[in-house]
C-alpha cells in the first residue's frame, strides 16, 4: 500500500509542477522543459513505470504479493519475485490449525 499513496502522488506533483511553470494545461506550450527542468522527465518516466507496475519497482512486488496472497499459490517466475513468497508460511499455518 506504500507503492500505491507514493507512486500517484509523484505522478500529481509531475503535473502540479507543470502547471505552476506554464500557467496551462496545454500540451504544445510544454515545449523546452527538458532544458529548464533536466530531471523532470527522469521523475515524471520513472513514476509512470511504477504506475504501471513495471518489474523492478515497488509496484509490482506489491501487484504480485496481493495476487498470490488472494489465489493462494504463487503466480510467476520466482527468479522475478526474488524467490520470495508468503504461500510457504501460510501452508505451515493451515497445516497446524489442521492438528
């Protein structure tokens, strides 16, 4: 849940930003921002990827954790997941509670 308040915050400061250097909502005036603001586009590209769950950013661990955490087994490569995966512990709890 992280991911999810951090990641559409950035993206609204991305274009709270824009908004507040050009006055407009238009994109053609956007023109020549890259040299006024050179890690603009750095900020703005990287939390759209994290918006879309790109692997590699926090969004996609938290995308694959809920998935497997709501069908019950893991879903995926484990070489992407790092080979980390909750589905171990909760089979060790249930085969308790089972006893």
């Amino acid at each position: 849940m992280l991911s999810h308040g951090l990641v559409p915050s950035a993206l609204f400061l991305c274009v709270g930003v824009l908004y507040d250097r050009h006055k407009t909502r238009l994109v053609r005036y956007y023109g020549g921002s890259v040299s006024t603001m050179p890690n603009f586009p750095t900020i703005s590209f990287s939390s759209t990827l994290a918006n879309m769950s790109s692997p590699g950013t926090s969004s996609s661990k938290e995308r694959r954790l809920a998935t497997e955490l709501g069908y019950g087994f893991p879903i995926g490569d484990p070489w992407i997941t790092n080979g980390i995966s909750p589905w171990p512990f909760f089979a060790q709890a249930s085969a308790r509670e089972a006893k």
